[in-house]
C-alpha cells in the first residue's frame, strides 16, 4: 500500500532529523577525542551509529511503502563544548525535539488512519523513552559530580563500558 504524501514528507522530515542527531553525536564524539574523555567519546560515537540505523530504519520504511525518499543537506554540528555536562545536555534537548517530532508522526498516521505506519512508529515510541531516560541520566550524574575530576574520570570509564545496544 502506497503511503501518502504527507505522511512520506514527514518521514523524510524524521529522516533528516535521525542523521543530524547523528551528525551532533558525531560532533561531539570529535570533541570528546580532544579532551581526556575517551570514554565519552567511545559513548557519543555509539549513540551517532545508533541514530544512523534509526534513520534508515525510516529510509527503508519510506521505500517499502512506495514512497520516495528525499535527502536534504545537514547543518554543521557543534564539535567544541564547554564540558561533559553541557554536551550531554545538548543531548537530551536532542532526544526531547526528536521524540516530539515522532509524536508528530503518530498523529499524522493516526489521522490519516495509517495503521501500518502507527505500528511502524511504536517501536520508535518505546526507544525514545530509553533515549531521554539514558540522556538525563548521564545528565543527572554530571550534575552531581560537577568538578570533581575522579567522579568526571569514573564516569568516563562508565561511558567506555558501553557495549551495543
């Protein structure tokens, strides 16, 4: 079944919004490699790969429903940040705006009476709960570590643990 037009331009929309999260991830990741957070960096970089699949995951929805996809330029990311704190906060605003931007999506499908699209869009309903919820997380312990370098340096090793999702 075809899928409407509206709906493939909003799907083009999230599609872009995927890669430029994974664009910022990767800019700060770039960052991360300049300090001594080689575990951040390890982290920001996963999560970049991890937007990327959500993207084609969209891509590849688009193009089985007979949609065409369209690809637009992405805009610079951010590659300098004052601290872990404020590129994870840069982060979470992220992950807020794009689960935003797929309740959009749901909204649409469902007003449109979309159901394969609103069945497609629930798992991305779900991953954005674990998305913001690891965000603010991660915002919430530099927070509470602030300056201290061995709280900022066990922190680092945490994010460097990190193992696929």
């Amino acid at each position: 079944m075809k899928i409407s037009d509206s709906l493939a331009a909003a799907i083009n929309q999230q599609i872009a919004q995927e890669l430029n999260a994974s664009y910022l991830y990767l800019g700060m990741s770039a960052w991360f490699e300049t300090t001594v957070y080689s575990g951040f960096a390890k982290w920001m970089l996963m999560q970049s790969d991890e937007e990327r699949a959500h993207a084609m995951r969209f891509f590849n929805y688009l193009n089985d429903r007979v949609g065409a996809v369209t690809l637009d330029t992405l805009p610079a990311p951010k590659v300098v940040y004052d601290s872990p704190l404020e590129a994870f906060k840069v982060a979470l605003a992220a992950e807020i705006k794009n689960t935003e931007s797929i309740h959009k999506l749901y909204e649409l499908a469902e007003t449109g009476k979309d159901y394969e699209t609103k069945h497609f869009l629930s798992w991305f309903l779900q991953e954005q709960v674990e998305e913001e919820k690891s965000a603010q997380d991660w915002v919430d312990r530099l927070t509470m570590a602030g300056e201290h370098v061995n709280a900022l340096l066990q922190l680092d090793k945490d994010a460097g643990s990190r193992t696929g999702d």
